[in-house]
C-alpha cells in the first residue's frame, strides 16, 4: 500500500493544478468559517453569523459537513485530472511496462482517494473543532463529542463520490467530458427523481425510497440540509404554526449503499482498464 501511494504522490508532487486545487479547497472551507465568525457592523445593524448557534456543539458537525461537502468538486477535479493525465502523459502504458499489475494500479488511484477522503474529514474535524470551543454555548465533553455521526458520514461521501469520479476519469479518459458527464448524470437523476416524484408515484416518501439506491442521491442522503434545525427556523417556523418534520440522522444502510456504490465503482474501473487495449 505505501509503496502504491509513493508512486501516486510523486506524480502528484509535480502537479501545479493538484497544489491550486487542493489550495483553493481547504482556504476557502477557512474563509467561509472565518467570515461566519466575523462580526459586522453595518449602518447600526450588528450581526454575526456565530450568534445564530450555528457553531454550537453538536450541530456545527452537521452544519460544517453540509456545507463543506459543496467544496468537493475542487478535489474531485484532483481524481479525475489524476486520472485523465495518465492517458495523455502515458504514465499507465510505463506502469504497466515497469511491471505494476492492473489491480494495483486501481488500488493505488484508489488508495489516493481514501487518502484525500480523510485529510479533507480530519480537517473539517479541526476546523469545526476549534469553531466550537471558541463560538458555542454548550462546551461539555458529552456536547462536544456527540453527533460524530456526521464526521463519518462526511468520509463515506467522499470516499464514494471521488471513486465515481475515478471511475469516469477511466471511463471517458479526458478530464473535461468526465465532469461534463458528471453534470449530466447528476442532471439525469434529478430528471427521473423529479418525474418519479410528480408523475409516476406522487409520493415523496414512497419516491425517496427508491431514489435513495441512485448512487449521487444516495451520497447526499448521508448528510441532509441542517438549515431547518437552527432555533431561528424553528422559531419562525412555531410562529406561523408550521410544523418542520425532517429526519437528520445517519442511518446505517445509507452508509452501506454507499460503500456498495464505492465497490461497484472500483471494480467497474478495474474491469474496463482490463478490457482495454493499452
């Protein structure tokens, strides 16, 4: 495994566009949190983000992996770049050559995805950490520490969605169109979700359990919007007497859809580098 993962990481070293990229996508998570702490003081209106709880323990796990989890696309231009060079630079023809099996050659690319998955969730872990022992009103261990359910629900949804995009790296070869045909398919689902919801079953629950196997829905369905649980929200919400009913939690056979789309990813992309004539 380190001697897979030295061989991705060299290549890697000499990437401008990695550097940019994974620059961009841990400084801006950093901006948009030093920014929601920032107090504003703007025609006499004081305001801060902060004070609307959302850095409170335990709700800044949910609220940070939600909202970090749009950051993603940057790394995932990382994989499927990663991918895409190895055809243009010939790096996976000289692999192969220098003796490095297909199968190893897939469990390296995704060796390097689980790698960037837990830098990325032990970053929002700090980040939301350090957020909170400075913003929140509930600092008790038992506070802090509870809902990490979130944290691990953050690391499957990488871990899935950087092996599809590894997947289509392989599949269309060419950077570009593999994120083109990223859009589209998220396009696709959100077609038949929407045709599904309003003219075949128009039932959203009924509509929600079958949706919830199509492989973007189901890494989204790990970590909901948590908007609806700030007190604000609440609030309002009691004084028009509406009533927000949404289930938040992780459930376990989210996290296993998941993990079986993650598989059939890997393995899709170890069966079309096998059929392929290199």
């Amino acid at each position: 495994m380190l001697r897979l993962l030295n061989i991705e990481f060299h290549k890697l070293k000499y990437s401008r566009s990695t550097k940019v990229l994974s620059i961009i996508y841990f400084g801006l998570f950093t901006l948009i949190a030093l920014f929601a702490s920032i107090r504003f003081n703007i025609l006499g209106l004081d305001f801060q983000l902060a004070d609307q709880g959302i850095f409170n323990f335990p709700y800044i796990w949910h609220f940070n992996t939600y909202f970090a989890s749009y950051l993603k696309i940057f790394l995932a231009i990382v994989i499927v770049s990663m991918m895409s060079n190895e055809y243009s630079n010939r790096t996976l023809k000289q692999n192969l050559i220098d003796g490095m099996s297909k199968k190893e050659f897939i469990l390296s690319k995704f060796y390097t995805v689980l790698v960037f998955s837990v830098i990325s969730t032990l970053f929002i872990f700090i980040v939301s950490l350090v957020l909170g022992l400075i913003f929140s009103d509930y600092t008790e261990f038992s506070i802090i520490f509870s809902d990490l359910e979130f944290m691990l629900a953050y690391l499957v949804k990488l871990i899935g969605f950087f092996s599809f995009c590894m997947f289509l790296g392989i599949l269309v070869k060419r950077s570009a169109f593999a994120l083109g045909f990223l859009f589209v398919w998220w396009i696709f689902e959100s077609i038949v979700i929407g045709i599904l919801r309003f003219q075949i079953i128009g039932d959203s629950a009924k509509t929600a359990a079958i949706t919830q196997f199509f492989p973007l829905e189901s890494m989204a369905n790990l970590v909901k919007q948590p908007i609806t649980r700030l007190n604000v929200v609440q609030s309002a919400a009691n004084q028009l007497q509406t009533d927000i009913i949404s289930d938040y939690a992780v459930h376990w056979y989210q996290i296993l859809i998941v993990l079986a789309w993650t598989a059939i990813f890997v393995w899709g992309s170890l069966k079309l580098l096998k059929k392929r004539d290199l």
